[in-house]
C-alpha cells in the first residue's frame, strides 16, 4: 500500500472522540495525534476505556462521537474491512483448524497473489518471528508465546499502515511475557510500522512505547516519553499509577517550596495556590539515606544536615532481592510511614537496622507538589 | 478546558454497513421471515380461528309461500319468526361450524316436494347467503323456487369474532374434563419419572458400580421409538388378551394406567439427560468438607446432593411435564375412554371437523406448556450460573454394598425399558397372538394393511433426510448470523426470541396451525399443502429450538474475535464461516443432525394433520395400523422406526469419529 507519509509525520489523529454505552460515557473528548513509526502505549487501570479507544481505532465498536483520520483520510464511519490494519488479541484468535502456514496465509489469499507468492511470504513472516519450521503444525501444538508470535505475523503479512496489539501480552507467563516484549519491539522497529498496544502493564509500556498515553475514566491523563512520565507525572493519578510514590499531605508554599508537618521543604517547581492542601509525593527510590547525617566529599570528617533532611525511625526492613525496602516514621508524617528503597549497597556502608535511627533527604528536585485526588 | 462530564450535542456517528454487514443482515431477516412464514403465521391463524363463531342468522331470511296456482300473495315470513311458531332448531343448533348448513324445510310443516305449491327465499341483508343445491345466492332480490328444488336450499352462517367458543368449550363437560385428565395424568408422570430418572442418574454418577456404559446407552433407547410404541407393548402385556393381564387385579390398561406407564417410557430419556448432567457438574470440595465436619451420608445427600442438582430437577421435571402434556401417540394408543387435550384435538379436527373447536383446544393447550416452558427456560438459565471454574469434579468411591444396590435398581429400570421393546418385537414376529405364537414376517408386509406400506417407511426416511440437511443448514447458519453479527441488536433480539418459540408450542397446535394457514386457499404457499415440503418444514421448524440452542452453545465457544481478525484481514466473513467456524463446530453440526433425524422419524403429534395419501410416514402408520386393529403390523413398523434410529445412531457415531479424525486433528497436541 502506498503511504502518503513518511516516518515522524502525523499518521493517526483522533479528534474529540466520545463513546457512550447508554448514559455510561467510555471516552470522554479524546484528542490524540499519531506520528508514521510509532510506537504507542495505550496505558491505565482496567475500565478506563483504553480498549474502548483501540477498537473505535480499528472500527470494531465505533465512536459514538468524533473524527479518526488515518494517514490522511476520514475513516472515522468506515468498517474495519475497509480501513488499513492488522491486528493482534490477547486470546490470539488464532484459527484452531488451519495450521500455522494458513493462518498467517489467511489474509494474503484473494490479494491477487499466486499460490508460490503467497509460500514465499509465509516462510518470511516464519523466519521473522523465529518460528522457520513450525508452519505445519496446528495453534494447540505450540506454546502461549509462540502462539502471539504467529498472530503477529498474521497480522504484518498485509503489509498494513497501523498495528494494533490489544493486551497481547497479558495471557503469558512472566519470563515469556519480558522476552516477548524485546521481540515485538525489535520487530515493530525493523518494520517501522505505526503500532498502538494496550496494556494495563506499567513495566511493559515503560520498556516498549516510544509515547505512552495514560488514561483513566475515560480521559486522557498525560502523553508523553516513558521518562517524562515517569520523571514528571502530569497529576496525582499518573504519579501514583506507573511506579510507586510515598503521598503525604502537606500545603503549598512559594512556586518552589511546601510545607510538610511544620518544615518548609523546597520542591519540584509548582504552580499551586499557596496555603492550599496538597499532596506531597516522592518515589522510595529518590529517598537519599544518610546514616547519621551528609558527610561532604572535602571534608569527610564533618557532619552536616543536607536539606529536605528527616531523622526517621525505621520501624521495619524487608528484602527484596536487589534492595531493602524500609519503613520510615516520624512525627511530622503522623501516622503514615514513608517507604524507602535502599541499595544493598547503602545498607551495609550506613549499617540501616530496624529500630535504628537514620537520617534522609528528600531531594529537591524529586519531591514533587498535587492537588489532592478528590479534587481532581 | 472542555465539559467532559456529558456527550456534546451534534450529530452522532452512524457507521457505514460493509459487504459482509449487509449479507449477514440479509441472511437473518431471511431466516426470521422463515420463522414468521412457519410459526408466527400459522400460530396467528389458528388463535383467530379459535375466536371465529360461525351462526345461522335466521333473522336475515325472508320466506314466501304461494297458493296452489303459483301466486304469492300470503305473508312475508322472517326466519327467526318460523322458527319460533315450528321449533325446528334448538339455538344451539343454529351455532355451527364454518362449514355449517341448515334446511329450511323443517319450518313449513306442511311441505311436500311434490306440491305444486311455489316457495320465494331471500335475504334481507346484502351479504346474508344461502345454497340452492351447490349454487351460493347473495344479494336480496327474490328467488322464486319450486318445491322439489325448495327443499334443496340450505341456509349458510354468519363469521363473527367472538368468545363463544371457548365459552361452549368451557361449559361441555365432556371437553373440559380433558384439561383435568391432561394435568393429572402429566403430574403423575413428572412425579414417577423424575424420580426414576434422578436414581439411575444417581447410580451412574455417584457409584462405582459395573456396566455403566451399558445403562447409559439402554436409558437413551427410548428416544428412538415414537411415543405410542410402549402403548402398543402395554396392550401385549396388559390389554384384553394380555401375557401379564392378571398382575392389574382387574383394572383396565386402557386409560389413565396405560398413559402414566408409558410416559414414563418415553420421558425417561430426557429427564435422565439433564438430572445426569446437574449431578456430573457437581463439586466435590462440598463433599470433602462435609466428610471433613463429620456429616453423615444421609445428611450430605439432603445438604449438598440435592441442593446441588436442584435446578436440574425442576428442569427434568418441567420438561416431562411438557412432554406429557403434549403427547399424542399414546394417549391415542392406550387412552381408551380417557380424553385428554392432545387427543381432543385429534378427534375434534379429524373426527368432527369441528377446527373452531380444535383451534379453541389448541389454546387452551399451549397454556401449560408455554408456562412450563418459560419456567425451565429460567431455571436452566440459573443452573449455568451453579459452574464455577475452579469446581473439582466428583470421583465416587467404591462402596459395595451401594454398589449392588445401585446395580439391582438400575438393571430393574434397564430391564422395563428392553422390556417393553422386546415385547414389540416379540409381538411382531408373532402369527397371531394369543392363538397362534409360531414365528412368521407375515406382520412385515405392511402393503397388505392400511397406512401406506412400506411406501411410509421410506417416505419417513426421505423426510428425515431432508429434516435433517435442510434443519441444520437453515439453523446452524441462522443462529451464526444471530451469534456474530454486529449491531442490529433488536433485530437479533427478536430473532432469539422467535428460535425459542417452537418449542413452546406442541406438535398437535403446530401441525392444526399449519392447516388453517397452508390450507388456505388465498394463500400463495397453498401449493405445498399435501406434499412433503410441508412435512419437512413442519419437522425443522417443530425442532428448532434444541438445535438451534446447540449450535448456540457451540458459537459461543468460539473466539469472539476471529470475526474481528477476518475483517481486518479483508477476507469475507463467509470464507471465515466455511473455512473456520463449520469446520470447528462439525461435532455440533453432527448432533444436530441426527436429533432432526431421529425426532423426523419418530414425531406423529406435527404431521399427523397434514400427510396426504402420497406421503404417508411410518409413524403415522403405525398410528393408524393401530386404530385399524393391526397391532402386530404396528409393532413391528415401530420396531423398523426403531432399527433405523439405532442405525442411523450407529452410523452417526462412525462418521462422527471418521469426520472427527480427520477434520478436528488439530484438537491433540
């Protein structure tokens, strides 16, 4: 099929898209544009319509609401028979009676390519996906993911301009599921077609999309890189949602400070009202310990207080693997306890013991200021 | 920033309808205008039939008489008024049929058809009729009529809607008695019958006793014979000159007796199936937790063997309810005196050919049945709901005192069921029973009895074949199109609707229903009344239901989104239908083939009014050979039915695992 486009130019857009179930409304003014190339993740908790999105894409359930432009043209009213992609099911649909070879042959017959040509493609789609003998075999005689990787390629052997993966991953077991994840990427990236995937898997978004849109009730939440989103959520939910996040109740100060039970710690800058109540949020990870205070590099013997510096009470320590998770209270957190994720690494050089005091620091920059989630 | 909390005004999407959008639509509104052309029509028929009263109006009559010479000139006489002064017709008389006719000699006492005396008839109103000979007369001018062709006229009644009918209905004892016998005689039934059925269910599920398997396949036997079969066998046990007469003390076989006896023959089968279904899906973490609280086994039984397989007793039981309530063969057979509503039916259509009256029993039939139906549909719908996919299927431990219990029990019922069969094809080998028991095939020539010869037995054949390709191809293909198809939720809403209806509606008000509708003849269909198009869409329409809830079941077992996949492939549904979905439900296309065939073969209640001499079927055969007195020659046109339904069951089997190794290879691993 001939593109009108060319990698990084806009391919997909969706314009004020609703969906309405009923009074229920699944999508609620969806805007989003698609770049030639892409890689996209469609991520949030189930029920946030990002299923919803992927099919109106597909014009498997239409909108009920709103325009999908696709590589230039208005498909938004059109069948899926008529619009240009492929697409892959976290069940795999695969065809239980037809082998392998007739499955990903199913849509390359009545192209007008001959009996050889279609041979030809199969075998190129088997060896793309790894999978160079297994052609003659039935869908049960493989495994789960080998299975995906046939639907995959039933899905690429037309060719099309827009890949959809809706949960593709989700029925795997997790080691299968990781190596999976390397492959589809590879792939898409070889092909450079425009993908779109659904997934409720934080991990799996992060490692695969090039942009990641993060939905919930309805509404998109934040677009961005993996990084961006991860470094600089655009609101409570997305903070809390991909990775975790300590929450502690505080009030806003100047566009660079808050105040945390009494202590005016500076932040992340923000644009909240101050004197209002807000969220303050770090990632355990961005927790510095400290032992018993900051030594300086220059002056090793000199123990000074960093800033945002907390002497906290470990109240509990569990290990997990490849760092110590700790609890952390003091009397400005009130009941709430701090999580804290160490490296095994600081836990030894710092001697961190339940019971023990220590000190941290919240750093500035990774102490970030939200409206509180009812308000939002 | 936007409103996001309601749909904004303006025009909605409306998606554009693709090739296969349209020939999906297409295909269901052809299959739902079948259902409506076989059911919904013909049901309509008959309910306005049932409120049709037909009435000789004497009041739009005009008479005069003439002197000796030819001249009128005496008074103009109304009809209501003669009648008064000769009492002629009782007004129950003057209610009649659409076929009614009076004679108007009887209101001139002093009519002689060799008097020269002339007579002048007329109506008084425009559309009032009257017959001269086979001539229709309407309109009011006079006819003047001399006496030999006087009293050749006949007065013709009046159509009104009304409920008089069901009125005389319900105020003729000798009718309405029938709606007691039928009810009592199917409580009966439903009572002995589940009971029988939940044991040997039970003994099959729950012990560990021998020839399992054996049971299994003699339970299912009834299945293959027609209804009046075990009729004919308890006339050879019990009848007149019965082998076994003296162990009724006097009572009579032919009634009440006979009927519950075998029904239960003929419902076992079916209640057996869905009791044995209910107990097989039981849960056995529920019994290890009540051996763990040390309950004892008679406790467990009412706490957790009973609960559990509740849903599946009401079912069993509502069914035999239907099924009883609906039979016609036996009561026919074996009813004697007994009337009951299936075969008031009969009587009132073939034997009176009174059809307002047999519309009006038809009604009050499908009554019970539709109620019993609609409850065993809800509490079959309850029943899937019991499934959980984290049950541990229950393994019965040895026990061998149970064990030959069980086993006792279970060859007891086994040996009623080969029993009676036996005793049918003993009495068709029979010369002449009692008098002369050498063994002959003289009851085979069936040419030489009435009821169509051999010519029914492959009439029945040919009409099960087709039943069964046609039925399966129509219903496997409707219930696709109602199953994948996108949008257009009323439509498949209805359509689901109309596929439950059949069997809702017994086969006597089906086949009566096809009468009043084929057998019109202003209705262009007319032409396939009498042929054997009629039986075979009387057949799979009369079938419908359980076929198309198998095929049902087997759709909903496929992946929701191979349609998806073939869309987005660009490929025809009907490529994905024929290369994927046929050939994944073939062992569910098998089966319902063959229940097509076997219930064509066996079924008398639906074609019963609407053979014709060239089409004649072994079942009906056997129903009139019966009521000709050829007993022997029945059974053993029953046993044929019989062998062939085993045969074809056979047959059905080594097909099945031929097609199934062949096709389904991709099932093992």
């Amino acid at each position: 099929m001939l593109k009108k486009t060319s990698p990084g130019d806009l391919y997909l857009s969706i314009q004020d898209l609703w969906k309405a179930f009923g009074e229920f409304l699944a999508l609620r003014d969806i805007s989003l544009d698609i770049n030639e190339g892409e890689f996209i993740c469609f991520l949030g908790p189930s029920g946030c319509g990002k299923t919803t999105l992927l099919r109106a894409i597909a014009g498997l359930d239409l909108q009920t609401k709103g325009t999908v432009m696709q590589d230039g043209k208005d498909v938004s009213n059109l069948p899926p028979s008529e619009r240009d992609f492929g697409i892959v099911f976290q069940s795999y649909a695969l065809f239980p009676n037809l082998t392998i070879e007739k499955n990903i042959a199913f849509g390359l017959e009545n192209t007008g390519r001959s009996k050889s040509e279609i041979a030809v493609r199969v075998a190129e789609l088997l060896n793309l996906v790894g999978l160079p003998d297994q052609g003659s075999k039935y869908p049960a005689q493989l495994s789960g993911g080998q299975q995906q990787r046939i639907a995959l390629a039933r899905a690429i052997a037309t060719n099309p301009g827009l890949l959809l993966l809706d949960e593709p991953l989700s029925a795997l077991d997790a080691k299968v599921r990781v190596h999976l994840r390397h492959e589809i990427k590879e792939l898409q990236r070889k092909l450079g077609v425009t993908t779109v995937m659904v997934t409720h898997d934080q991990e799996e978004a992060l490692a695969m999309a090039d942009r990641i849109v993060v939905m919930n009730h309805g509404v998109i939440e934040q677009v961005g890189t993996p990084t961006e989103i991860y470094r600089h959520p655009a609101n409570l939910f997305v903070a809390d949602f991909i990775g975790e996040m300590n929450q502690l109740p505080a009030v806003a100060g100047d566009a660079e400070t808050l105040e945390l039970g009494g202590s005016i710690l500076k932040c992340e800058p923000h644009s909240l009202q101050k004197g209002n109540r807000i969220v303050a949020a770090v990632r355990p990870e961005d927790i510095i310990p400290h032992g018993e205070g900051a030594r300086s590099p220059d002056a090793p013997d000199v123990i000074t207080t960093p800033e945002n510096a907390f002497e906290v009470l470990i109240t509990e320590m569990e290990f997990l693997g490849s760092f110590w998770r700790c609890r952390l209270s003091h009397q400005t957190f009130g009941a709430r306890e701090l999580i804290g994720d160490f490296s095994i690494n600081a836990v030894r050089r710092l001697g961190l013991e339940a019971g023990e005091q220590m000190m941290i620091e919240l750093p500035r920059n990774r102490l970030m200021a939200f409206t509180p989630a009812e308000e939002g | 920033m936007t409103d996001t909390t309601s749909l904004p005004a303006g025009p909605l999407i409306k998606g554009k309808l693709s090739r296969d959008d349209l020939i999906m639509r297409g295909g269901m509104m052809v299959i739902a205008l079948y259902l409506v052309v076989t059911l919904a029509f013909p049901l309509w028929a008959m309910l306005s039939k049932s409120f049709s009263t037909y009435r000789i109006e004497l009041s739009q009559y005009e008479f005069q008489v003439s002197d000796d010479n030819g001249v009128f000139s005496g008074t103009i006489l109304n009809g209501t008024q003669l009648n008064t002064e000769t009492g002629a017709y009782t007004d129950q008389e003057l209610s009649t049929g659409s076929d009614g006719r009076l004679s108007v000699t009887p209101f001139f006492p002093d009519f002689s058809f060799r008097s020269p005396v002339m007579y002048r008839i007329r109506n008084t109103v425009p559309d009032g009729r009257f017959l001269i000979g086979s001539n229709l007369q309407k309109g009011t001018d006079w006819v003047v009529l001399d006496s030999n062709t006087f009293r050749r006229v006949q007065l013709r009644p009046v159509k009104a809607t009304g409920i008089e009918n069901f009125a005389n209905y319900f105020s003729t004892p000798a009718l309405f008695n029938s709606v007691k016998n039928s009810i009592w005689i199917a409580i009966v039934s439903t009572i002995i019958t589940v009971t029988l059925a939940f044991w040997f269910a039970y003994a099959l599920n729950r012990s560990c006793m021998r020839f399992k398997g054996m049971f299994r396949l003699v339970a299912m036997a009834p299945i293959l014979v027609p209804s009046l079969l075990p009729g004919i066998a308890l006339v050879y046990l019990f009848g007149n000159q019965g082998m076994l007469k003296e162990l009724l003390f006097g009572a009579s076989i032919y009634g009440p007796i006979g009927i519950v006896i075998g029904s239960v023959f003929f419902t076992f089968p079916h209640a057996f199936l869905i009791i044995s279904t209910a107990l097989a899906i039981s849960d056995a973490r529920l019994y290890e937790a009540a051996s763990s609280l040390r309950s004892t086994p008679w406790r467990t039984f009412w706490t957790v063997t009973i609960p559990g397989a509740r849903y599946g007793l009401i079912s069993a039981a509502f069914v035999v309810f239907n099924l009883v309530i609906t039979d016609f063969g036996l009561p026919k057979v074996i009813g004697g005196q007994f009337n009951v509503l299936a075969v008031d039916i009969y009587k009132q259509v073939i034997g009176q050919q009174n059809f307002e009256m047999g519309a009006v029993v038809s009604v009050v039939l499908v009554v019970p049945a539709i109620l019993a139906f609609a409850i065993d549909r809800l509490v079959q719908s309850k029943q899937v709901a019991l499934l959980s996919a984290r049950s541990v299927p229950y393994r019965p431990k040895s026990n061998p005192k149970t064990d030959r219990i069980m086993l006792i029990y279970c060859s007891m019922v086994a040996l009623f069921i080969v029993g009676m069969l036996a005793v049918c094809q003993f009495a068709a080998l029979i010369k002449f029973w009692p008098y002369d028991l050498s063994l002959s095939l003289n009851n085979y020539q069936f040419d030489k009895m009435d009821g169509g010869g051999w010519g029914s037995y492959f009439n029945s054949i040919k009409m099960a074949l087709l039943t069964a390709v046609i039925g399966t191809s129509i219903i496997f293909f409707g219930a696709y199109l109602v199953e994948k198809s996108n949008g257009f939720k009323t439509g498949r809403a209805l359509f689901q609707m109309f596929a439950m209806l059949p069997m809702a509606i017994p086969g006597m008000v089906l086949g009566l229903a096809y009468i009043f509708f084929f057998n019109n003849p202003s209705n262009p269909l007319n032409a396939i009344y009498g042929t054997m198009a009629i039986l075979v869409i009387c057949s799979v329409t009369h079938f419908y239901t359980v076929s198309h809830l198998t095929a049902v079941t087997a759709l909903k077992q496929m992946d929701t989104e191979f349609e998806s996949v073939s869309a987005s492939l660009k490929q025809p549904t009907m490529k994905l239908f024929a290369r994927v979905t046929v050939p994944v439900c073939l062992p569910a296309i098998l089966d319902i083939s063959i229940y097509l065939f076997v219930n064509a073969m066996t079924t008398v209640s639906a074609v019963v009014f609407l053979y014709s001499p060239k089409t004649t079927l072994a079942s009906i055969a056997v129903l009139n050979m019966d009521d000709a007195g050829d007993i022997a020659p029945a059974a053993a046109m029953g046993m044929m039915i019989f062998y062939t339904n085993a045969a074809a069951r056979i047959l059905h089997l080594i097909a099945s695992k031929g097609i199934l190794s062949r096709t389904q290879a991709w099932r093992s691993r």
